[in-house]
C-alpha cells in the first residue's frame, strides 16, 4: 500500500511513512497516523491490529 502526499506530492509506503501518535480520542494502542518522511505532512491514519 502507498499513498500519495498532497503537500510534496510524493509516493510513501507504509514501510517509509514516519508513524506519529494519533489525535483526539483515537487509541493510540489500535491506530497510527502515518506522515510523510520528506515534508511530514499526514498521509492517513490506519488501524493496527491487537496481538
């Protein structure tokens, strides 16, 4: 999976995305916000699955 950043238009995978806490009352345990490396704009926030 890769998305697109709007900010600096690059093309990020998951495995490059920069994974900040989450915001609001979002479970920080269960989701991630995923940033862009280059310009650190958000990308998306995704849920992780429990062990």
């Amino acid at each position: 999976m890769a998305a697109e950043c709007d900010t600096c238009g690059r093309s990020v995978s998951v495995d490059e995305a920069i994974r900040r806490e989450t915001f609001g009352d979002l479970d920080s345990d269960r989701w991630q916000t995923l940033c862009c490396p280059d310009c650190g704009a958000r990308l998306r926030t995704i849920f992780v699955r429990p062990d």
